[in-house]
C-alpha cells in the first residue's frame, strides 16, 4: 500500500512513523527542507520536497494513483486542496485535518458530500474528548470506548494499598464482565496469565461492558479518586476550548487562565456558568488567588511542553491533587510521568491513531495507541474465512503478543473464555505489541 502524506509537522512525522512501521509505503510531501531532512534522516520513507496541494506535484509518479493521501499541514483550506487534488489524480482514499472546530462541525456533511474527503481529523478535539473521559473516570490513566460505546478500556495505577496488588490473577474477584488484559511493568508489555500478578505501580489495563467497567472503576479501592468537581485549565487553546465547553455543560466549575486577552474573551463567551481569566499561568500569585491548591485537577494545555511540564509540578506544588498534560512530543510522555504529572497525553498519537486505524481498513473499525506507541487496542470485525472464524479460543495458534480481551456479538458484549468461539461479524478487540500488529490483523481479516 502506497500512502502519501501531505507535511512533515509534528502531526505529519507521527502518522509517517506509524505507517512506516506497518511495512506500508509512505512519501512525505513538505516544501521545506528542514523539516524533510529530519524525515528523511529518521523514517524509512520517500521524501519530496514541493508544494502539496499543486497538481504539478500531485502528477509525480510517486504520488499519482496512491491507495491513500493524508493532508496534515496546519491549513484546512491546503489540506481540503491537497484532498480534492488527490481525488482527481487517481488516489483512492484521502484523509485530511481540519482544525476550525466550527467548521468541521457545521460543514462536516458538506466536506464528505463536495470534496470527497472520507476522514476528517482534529487533534486538538480528539485530545479534549479523551481528557474528558479520563476525568469523568475515577481513577483512570487512560479510556477508551470500543463497539459504538459497548465495551471500554479502562487504565490505572495499582497502589501500594491495593488489594488488587500482589494477587494471582486467578485469584482475583474482578466482576464477571471484566478481565485484566494488560500490564506495562518497568517499559515492558506484559500480556497477563493466571498466575501473573499486578504490582504497585503497575499501570494495568481492564477491559469489559462499558458498565461493568464504570461500576468498577468508581469502586477502585485506594485511588482516592472522584470525578472532578472543580478544574482549572491553563491554556485557551482549540483543546482549551473544547474541553472546557464540555466540562462546563457537565456542570464542573471550570476556570481557564489564558494569557492572551483575545483567547480569554472567546472562551468566555463560550462559557455559561465557567469563569476566564486574562493571566499569566506560570504567576504563582494568581494561582493561589484562583485556587489552584483546591482544584481537583489542573490541566496545562499550553502550546509549549516544556512550559506545560512546569506549570504542572507548580501546580502540584501549590496543592492541586491531579494534574493533567498534553504534550505534542512523544518523547516527553514518560519523562513527564516519572517526575510527577498523573497524565500525560500526546495530541499527536491520538490523532494518528485514527488514520492508522483508517489505513489499514479490512475491517479494521478503531486503534488506540498506549503507552508512547508500545502497544494498541484494536476494534477488528471478524472477516468470514479468516483463520478464527469459528474457532475456540482455546485452538487458536495466535501469537503470544496478542490477547482478545473482548467481543461484541449483536448488541450484547462478553469477555471471552477459552471455549468462546467467534463467528464472522463479531467485533473482537485486541491488545497487541505494536510491531506485531500487521502479522496479528491477518488473523482477524484473511487468511493468517
């Protein structure tokens, strides 16, 4: 499969490496040499350095005719080009980011039906949308919903005082509907068995009915966790926005501290009952004056990491309880976790999550991208003929970096047995090693 990939930005250099990864053939497309060096240099992919959203480049021979292009610059108005170009030159499938939130919610229709533009992605809504969920989790690192919200992943750190902790897992009263399928101990991906445990400090992952793993979470004993009450953002970004739009109409008090007087005033108007404020993050004085020590959770959404990872431990420092990161390198996500901050997310994986997921189609309906790109939760709908397709569990030869931790039959979720049988049709979602994943999808989607 050939994918072009119109800028070589943050967002670009992600979705590159990914489908790099995955044995596809990717050409990236920038108009600026730097940014192609550092492409060319890392990935091992094509690069042509020319305007992307020309036709005289979309007839280069690399380009034209490609199963795929994703236009990721920070221009809706060069991607939705670069898009419809694409279409014009014999590429089958096009992707494209658009950041006006506005726009893509009111012209979404318009986008698909006009221009032919079959995904469309937000990095900065998709980042809110995630921190979302994770505060209306108790006790979560990370959430994902799978099958049209019938099953959910559900992340946590085991506390010392856990009596999940040091347990054989075949031990364990989980409810019946839940299943450990995950832990990441010291970098490693452990894909558990019975006589595994879950250690302090474990980031250990469940997976079961979306209401069977709400009913748990609430109940995680020594998290000390609740949904929030009280958030502050720093930062009025798109992602600042649209977080705090949400929380607000959830009836959390929310406080956004944006230094830039025209960024506070259209978060205002946003806002109901939410309060902006026209500051300084990083001014200690007007932290403690906005009660940040009484804030259930910060978040630091500025468009800085470095300035994010600082305001994260002031506000730590100051007293706040939960603290809340988004970063744009990826790099950064376990340093930041090591120092202190309970979250950090990268707007970056997010969003190519979705493309990859894209991509590889075949059946493939969601990926999640965990722990920097260690490992993914797939949602995959069995093909018929494919190699489990009216197996057992128990008969199933897959390899031992792969785990069906769920399935979706009709309307009505199950955590599997070893006599579970999937029929084609089924959704299954998997945990997998990310270098495994193309080896494991043709399992679940042709013959393996």
């Amino acid at each position: 499969m050939r994918i072009v990939v119109i800028g070589a930005g943050k967002l670009g250099y992600s979705v590159a490496e990914l489908l790099s990864n995955e044995q596809m053939d990717v050409v990236v497309v920038d108009n600026d040499e730097e940014r192609l060096e550092t492409v060319k240099n890392t990935l091992d992919v094509l690069t042509l350095c020319a305007n992307g959203a020309s036709p005289v480049t979309m007839s280069d021979t690399d380009i034209f005719g490609a199963d795929m292009l994703v236009a990721t610059t920070n221009s809706d108005e060069t991607n939705i080009i670069a898009c419809i170009l694409a279409k014009k030159h014999k590429i089958t499938y096009t992707a494209a980011r658009i950041r006006d939130l506005e726009f893509l919610s009111e012209a979404r229709g318009y986008l698909k039906e006009n221009f032919d533009i079959d995904l469309m992605i937000n990095p900065e809504y998709i980042t809110a949308r995630e921190i979302n969920r994770i505060l209306m989790t108790p006790a979560a690192l990370n959430v994902e919903d799978f099958a049209q919200g019938r099953v959910r992943l559900f992340e946590t750190k085991i506390r010392e005082a856990s009596p999940l902790a040091n347990v054989p897992l075949k031990d364990l009263q989980l409810p019946q509907d839940v299943l450990a399928g995950l832990i990441f101990r010291d970098r490693r991906m452990i894909i558990p068995h019975g006589d595994d445990r879950l250690l302090p400090r474990d980031n250990a992952f469940f997976v079961g009915a979306s209401a069977e793993i709400e009913k748990f979470s609430k109940q995680f004993a020594g998290t000390g966790s609740a949904v929030p009450e009280r958030v502050l953002i720093i930062g009025a970004g798109r992602t600042g926005r649209a977080l705090a739009r949400r929380l607000d109409k959830q009836d959390v008090k929310v406080k956004v501290i944006e230094k830039d007087a025209e960024r506070s005033r259209r978060i205002a108007e946003l806002l109901d009952s939410g309060i902006a404020i026209c500051g300084d993050g990083t001014d200690i004085d007007l932290l403690t004056q906005e009660g940040v020590g009484e804030a259930d959770v910060v978040v630091c959404l500025t468009d800085d990491d470095r300035l994010n990872l600082m305001l994260a431990l002031l506000a730590k420092h100051l007293g706040a309880a939960r603290t809340i990161v988004r970063v744009a390198r990826i790099e950064y996500v376990e340093l930041m976790e090591k120092v202190g901050v309970d979250i950090v997310l990268s707007s970056r994986l997010l969003a190519a999550g979705d493309i990859l997921a894209f991509a590889r189609r075949g059946g493939v309906v969601s990926v999640a991208i965990l722990e920097g790109a260690k490992a993914e939760a797939v949602e995959v709908i069995v093909q018929a003929g494919s190699y489990v397709e009216g197996k057992k569990l128990m008969d199933m030869d897959l390899p031992k970096e792969c785990l069906i931790c769920a399935y979706v039959r009709g309307d009505e979720a199950f955590v599997p047995t070893g006599q579970s049988v999937l029929q084609a049709g089924d959704r299954a979602i998997l945990f997998i090693r990310m270098d495994y994943a193309k080896k494991v999808m043709k399992y679940f989607t042709g013959k393996a």
